[in-house]
C-alpha cells in the first residue's frame, strides 16, 4: 500500500451506528464496516434490554457506503469454543447469514474482544478456510 490509509468500522450492531454513525458517514461519502453479531439482529442480544439493528436497516446498506461484516455468530472468544466444528457454526455460519439475509459477500470479520489472546491458529485456520479476505482484532 502506498500513502496513508485508515479502517473505519464500528462493532455489535447497535441501533445507534444506524441512526446516527451512517448518515453522517454517506454524507461525507467515507466507507465503514459493520461487524455484526449475527444471532443477536433482531434481538434484545445478550444484555437483556439492549436494542439491535434488524435485517431490513443491514439490507438498505447495500447500496450506501457500509459494508455488512460478521463479528461472529454469538460473540463468544474463539479460544473458548472447545472445538473445531463449533468453531465453524459460529465463523462460517455467520458469513452465511449475511449473504444469505443481506444479500452481499461477506468479506471479513473481526473476532470478538479482539485481542490477540481471544484468537488463536484453529481459529485463524476456520476463518481462512471459511473464504475471509481479511479478519480483524481490537
């Protein structure tokens, strides 16, 4: 890469991001991600009373200037899931939500908690495998 580059993105979901983060972001026509959770679209999520975006605000992005990403299915440590196969449920079942529901390629994904310590070379190898181009930390 040449020159200086910067990532914008913004994590979980909340209604907030939607109504106030996105206006602003079209506007002034500068690109974000959006990491969702992808069992919590929809829902009071996993801190009881908290608001989500739902799939119907995920599919108008399509044709502005963020993009729908996956911050897993359940937003649970990847090192916590005992093994390979509930890996894949949460890492690969989220990037096919997204396609399925938003109707775009889900092309990345930031790993929940996003330290280097909540990710680990199994996880790595399920996010490579599931078609990623690119996976994020904190």
């Amino acid at each position: 890469m040449d020159g200086r580059y910067f990532h914008l993105s913004f994590g979980d979901g909340y209604p907030n991001v939607f109504q106030n983060a996105v206006p602003v972001l079209r506007r002034v026509e500068i690109p974000a991600v959006l990491f969702m959770v992808t069992r919590f679209i929809g829902t009071d999520g996993e801190r009881g009373g908290i608001e989500r975006m739902m799939w119907d605000d995920l599919r108008m992005l399509r044709s502005w200037v963020v993009e729908v990403s996956s911050h897993s299915r359940t937003h649970v440590r990847f090192t916590e899931l005992p093994d390979r196969d509930m890996l894949e449920t949460d890492i690969v079942g989220s990037k096919r939500d997204i396609e399925k529901r938003v109707g775009t390629p889900c092309t990345c994904i930031a790993w929940p908690y996003g330290r280097n310590c909540d990710v680990n070379e199994r996880s790595l190898e399920v996010i490579a495998k599931a078609g990623y181009h690119a996976c994020f930390g904190g």
